[in-house]
C-alpha cells in the first residue's frame, strides 16, 4: 500500500514542478534586462515543463498498476484501504492537472521562441 501514497506525491511533485517553469521564466527575464542584452534561454525551464507532465503521467500510471495488481493478487479494489482511496481520489485530480501542465510545456516553448523584449533602457 506504500505505492499507494506515491500516486499523491507524484501529483504534487507535478503540479509544484509544472508551475516551477514561471518562476525561471521570470529569473531568466529580470537577467536579460539587468545585462541589457539577450542571454540563452535557461535549459532548466524545459526540464521542470517536462518533469511536470512527466510526472503527472507516471501517477496515472502508478495508480493503473496498482490497482490492476491488488485486484488481480488479492481480488481487493483500491478503495477498500485508506491509502488506496486517497491514491483514487488524487488521481482524479491529476486527470485534471495534467492539461494544465501541457499548457505549461506549451507556454515554456512559446517564450523560447518569442524571447523578451529588452525595452527602450538598453
């Protein structure tokens, strides 16, 4: 049942991860206006959009191999245990979360590909 309590740790994980990617953003843009020129875009905002969708992904399926396995060894469903119910009810918020981390990795790769504009000070 320890798997169980992944399926909430791994959405969490996804969300805070996904919504990492504005704060970088926001670094990266306030270095470019201090330098007054235009620096690389920051590798780790990519990382933290995948992670995030990465994430949300294997709860779903942290959840799908759970239940399968508990209902298949010990004919048991997910919802009879506490942490099994916690893991069903977390995932359904996932299903959720997750276009919103794929919103998140969309926007990660519309900044890249729009930069910032340094304005009129530099």
């Amino acid at each position: 049942m320890t798997a169980a309590l992944l399926v909430p740790l791994l959405t969490v994980a996804g969300v805070v991860t996904s919504l990492h990617t504005q704060e970088i953003e926001y670094e990266w843009a306030d270095r470019q206006i201090e330098a007054c020129r235009h620096l690389p875009f920051p590798v780790t905002e990519y990382v933290a959009a995948w992670a995030g969708v990465g994430l949300g992904l294997m709860a779903v399926a942290v959840f799908v191999l759970l239940a399968r396995r508990l209902r298949g060894r010990y004919g048991l469903r997910l919802g009879d245990s506490l942490p099994g119910l916690v893991a069903a009810t977390t995932v359904g918020f996932n299903v959720l979360l997750i276009p919103m981390e794929l919103i998140q990795l969309y926007a990660v790769y519309s900044a890249a590909a729009t930069g910032i504009n340094l304005g009129d000070g530099c």
